[in-house]
C-alpha cells in the first residue's frame, strides 16, 4: 500500500508548480484593470488660460467699484490701481519664462523695489518733486461697466477655448496613443508600448497658477517627439501615465512568458 500511494504523492507534488504560471497573468490582467486607468486624457491649452487671475480681478473690482456707487473717489481710484497691478504681473507671467527660482526671486525683488519707490513718493512728494508731481497725477479710474465688460470679453474666449481643445486632444489608451483633431474628428494612431515620456517645468509661476508644464511624447514609430505644451496638472498626468506604461510592460511580459 505504501508502494501504491507513492506515485500518487508524486503526481500531486508536480501538479502544483503547474498551476502557478497560469495563476500570474490572470493576476497581472487584474492589477492592470484595477491599478491603472484605462484611458488618460492629454489636452495642450493656450496660454489664455493663465489670465484667470485678470478675470477674477476685474469682477471683484467692478462689484466693488458698482457698491462704491460709480464715483471718483480715492477707494475707487485703489481699485484701479489693483487691477493694473494684476494685469501688468500676469501679463508678465504670460510674456516671460521663469524656469527657476532664482529669476522668481529676482522678479519678486524688482517688484517690491518698484512697489516701494511708489509708495516712497506717494507719501513724500517732497523728496523729488518731479516724480511726487506724475505720481500725483496718477489718478486711474474705470468704472463698473469696464470692469464687467473686460471680464465678459475674456469669459467668452475661455468659452471658445473649451469648445476648441474638445477638436484637439490625445488620447492615452493601453495599446495606442491617439490624437484626435479637427471638426470631423480626424484620427492619427500611435502605438503605446515603448511609449517614453518626458516632463519639463519651464516656468515656475504657471507651473503654480495651473500645476502645468510640458509633455514630451516619443512614440516609437516616429522620428519627431511629440511635444504637448500647457498641460495642466501634469505631475497627476505623468502618474497616471507612469502606471498606465508600466502596467502596460507587466502584461506585455507575462505574455511573453
């Protein structure tokens, strides 16, 4: 009987090692399934979009300057003036590159400088009286309807912007990248494994305002790289597509195995 049972336990022992390889992809479907998304959404926005602090700006100010009543006043005159001062550094963001923090902090040193000379001969226009003089005589004054008119101007091509990336966008799929274009939906295929990435913050105040940055895409079939400006929130963007590629080399080499 011990005879008869011996072949019997060997059997067993060999059936066990067996089932374990086909046990692995099956689990490496799942965690791609599970872990990573299916598909990532890459859209490269115009610099427009970084003028939302102008946009706030002017509505905060022209509700103020409307419960001010519309009036000359030096309170109405303070709201103007922070207007332009929103206006002037985001405009300054949209016109420069400041890739480190080094040419931040030089910015924010020659703002404050130009901040304090104002100031130094608002409040004494005796030390220079020429300068005292101009800066007295500037007294800028807009009224609510500008205010409201300038912050529906740039509502409307926020508007045309939305509309716009929805005829321009990639698309990140397991398999394939995609670019989707133009107003009959126009599609380009890229193919997805050995898809590398690379990420660029060249400018430290969009990347704050927005959380955005460069893409680069290089696809394995094409000799030019794939470059995606302004992507927002690109560090959530670079996980998803970190998760997604490496999940993506998992399968590939289970099925190989």
């Amino acid at each position: 009987m011990s005879e008869e049972n011996a072949p019997q336990e060997a059997v067993h022992g060999t059936e066990a090692p067996h089932e374990a390889p086909h046990e692995a992809p099956h689990e490496a479907e799942h965690r791609h399934a599970h872990g990573a998304p299916k598909k990532i959404y890459l859209i490269s926005y115009p610099k427009l979009v970084f003028l939302y602090p102008t946009f706030i700006a002017a509505v905060v100010c022209g509700v103020l300057t409307w419960i001010n009543g519309n009036q000359q006043t030096s309170l109405s005159e303070s709201f103007s003036l922070i207007f332009l001062g929103v206006m002037t550094l985001n405009l300054v963001v949209l016109t420069f590159d400041f890739p480190r923090t080094t040419s931040l902090t030089l910015f924010f040193f020659v703002a404050m400088v130009i901040m304090g000379l104002y100031l130094l001969f608002h409040f004494k226009p005796d030390l220079l009286p020429i300068v005292g003089k101009a800066i007295a005589a500037l007294k800028p004054f807009a009224n609510s309807s500008f205010f409201f008119l300038f912050a529906a101007i740039l509502f409307v091509f926020y508007l045309a912007i939305l509309v716009a990336v929805r005829f321009d966008y990639w698309e990140v799929g397991p398999n394939e990248l995609l670019h989707h274009h133009g107003f009959l939906s126009d599609l380009k295929r890229y193919p997805a494994p050995n898809l590398r990435i690379d990420k660029e913050i060249n400018d430290v105040f969009e990347y704050a305002l927005l959380r955005s940055g460069r893409l680069i895409l290089h696809a394995r079939t094409e000799s030019r790289a794939i470059v995606l400006d302004n992507v927002l929130f690109i560090n959530s963007k670079e996980q998803m597509l970190t998760k997604m590629l490496g999940s993506l080399q998992v399968s590939l080499r289970d099925d190989d195995e």
